[in-house]
C-alpha cells in the first residue's frame, strides 16, 4: 500500500478514536455544554438588540473581543483578568451608547440590509483599532484557575470554562430580572412588542434603543472577558462569534431564552465533536457549513410555506 494511503486510512482511524472511547464522548459533551452556555450568552445579547431595534448586528463579535481585550489590559497590569467581568461590561455599555448614537441611531428605520452594511463598517473599523492598539499577536490572560479531573482523571474540566459558564448564567439571570423588575426593562420589552404603540404609550423609545445597544454591548464585555481567560484573544477572530450568535438566534428565534440557551449547548457540542472528528483546522469551517445548512433548510421551510398558502 502506498504510504499516502496508508497513512491516509490511519488519519481517518484516528479521527474515530472519540467512538472507540466512551469516555472521549463525555469529555466532548462536558466541554461542549460549557462552551456553548457561554455562546448562548452573545447570543442572547443579539437576539435582545435585534428583537427591539430590528437590526443584525455583524460586529457582534468585535464587541465580545474587544470586551476580552479589557480584562487582557487589566492582565498586563498585573490585575487578575477575571475582574473583568465587572470592568469591563461596564466599558462595554457606554462604547455601545456611544457606536448607538454615532452610527446605530441612523439606521434604526431602515431595512436589514442597512443595518447589516453599517454594522459591517464597524466591525471593520474596531477589527483596525484593535490591531492598532494591541498587536495582531494571539494573547490569552491567564487566571491560573487550575483544572478540574473527573471520572478518575479521565475527564479534564479547566476551571476557568466552569467559572466562564457560571458567570455566563448569573449575567442571563441577572439581565432577565432587570428586564422584568426594572421600569426600563419594561420598557424594552413594550417596545419589543410594538414600537409605535409604546412611543404613543410615552415610551422614551430613543433611550430605549440606546440602553437596548448598550446592554447588548455589556453582554458582549461579559462574555469577552470570559473569553479572555478561557481561550485566546485576536483581532481578527470576532467573525466566528459573530456567525455563532447569529446561528443560534435563527435556530431559538427572538425573545427564547431557553431556546437560546439549548441552541448554544447545541452547538458548542457540535463543535466539541467536529473538532475530534475533522481535527481542530476544520473546527470554524465546521461552523460556516452548519450556518449553510440551516439557512438552506429554512428557505426551503419557507417555499414550502408560501406553496401551501397558494
């Protein structure tokens, strides 16, 4: 047998190695679950901004990185990263009222398409500025958190996954009790619903619409700084999390927390195993070819739709 086929077969035995060990299954399911908790968190920040301002936001993924790179500046002075989770949603907030009244607030009337371009432009121009500022260098703030063994040492959890999941839930819980206790929580959620009706009702709709882009951005800070500690940080990596959120929120739908938060699950397990199956270089095309998939399947799903409304 030639040696390129050889080993050609002997790759694709390895790249099945995950159902000859059950074990590696339940380590793909537990790193899966963990990860994806914390991408139904930037998730649940685009489904918020999209279901009130109709708007698709395609720098969600710079804000998340440029949330990490907060708590990786906190790093470089000797400030232990995992404060910010707290510095740096705060930064977050007024970055996104400032994006909001720069550039969101001119295109919230408009259709999708205008959204998409302008956020586009921006994602662009905080990609340069964090190149500029930071360095095209990949950089992970390390927490020293340690690492977690279960099932005999068979299973390794980093503790700073478990400590990115836990705060992921406490940030969901948190923003859901501010959405239904507080009176501009209320107010987000009435204009969700209806926008002219609420402005009618007195709704300060524009500070609506700010607070509504700052919160989203205060998400992305939160999960950024997780991110931070957890993997790496890069300028040019806030695409991938970007196509992620967006996945997860067309699978949920708008205003679906537990959607949210089981499409997310969903998909950092679907990466978890594509990852063992393809190898870690196919892990993000994995991901592009999922989004195909779904896209492709809910025009179908439409067709269908308008065919039987015929």
């Amino acid at each position: 047998m030639p040696p390129f086929t050889r080993g050609h077969f002997l790759y694709k035995k390895m790249d099945f190695l995950i159902f000859e060990h059950p074990i590696l299954i339940i380590q793909a399911l537990m790193d899966g679950v963990l990860l994806g908790i914390l991408f139904a968190l930037i998730a649940y920040g685009m489904a918020l901004q999209w279901g009130v301002m109709n708007i698709i936001n395609i720098a969600q993924g710079e804000l998340v990185i440029m949330g990490g790179y907060i708590a990786y500046f906190l790093y470089m002075y000797g400030i232990h990263p995992a404060y910010g989770v707290i510095v740096s949603p705060i930064v977050m907030y007024f970055v996104g009222i400032g994006i909001y009244k720069l550039v969101i607030n001119k295109v919230v009337d408009k259709d999708l398409f205008t959204s998409i371009l302008a956020t586009f432009g921006i994602s662009i121009l905080m990609m340069q500025l964090m190149n500029f500022v930071f360095g095209a260098d990949v950089v992970v703030a390390q927490s020293n958190f340690g690492t977690t063994m279960l099932f005999d040492n068979s299973v390794t959890l980093p503790n700073s996954k478990i400590f990115a999941s836990a705060i992921s839930v406490l940030a969901a819980i948190v923003l859901v009790l501010y959405m239904t206790k507080s009176k501009l929580g209320r107010a987000i959620r009435a204009t969700a619903q209806n926008a002219r009706a609420a402005k009618i009702l007195g709704v300060d709709t524009e500070k609506v619409y700010a607070s509504t882009f700052g919160i989203n951005a205060a998400l992305c800070g939160v999960a950024g700084a997780l991110i931070a500690i957890t993997f790496t940080l890069h300028p040019y990596v806030g695409l991938p999390y970007t196509v992620r959120s967006f996945m997860i929120v067309i699978v949920a739908g708008l205003g679906n927390l537990p959607g949210v938060a089981l499409s997310g699950m969903g998909l950092g397990v679907f990466e978890e195993f594509a990852d063992y199956l393809l190898g870690t270089e196919f892990r993000i095309a994995a991901v592009f070819l999922l989004l195909v998939l779904i896209l492709v399947y809910r025009r179908f799903k439409l067709a269908r739709s308008r065919e039987y409304l015929k």
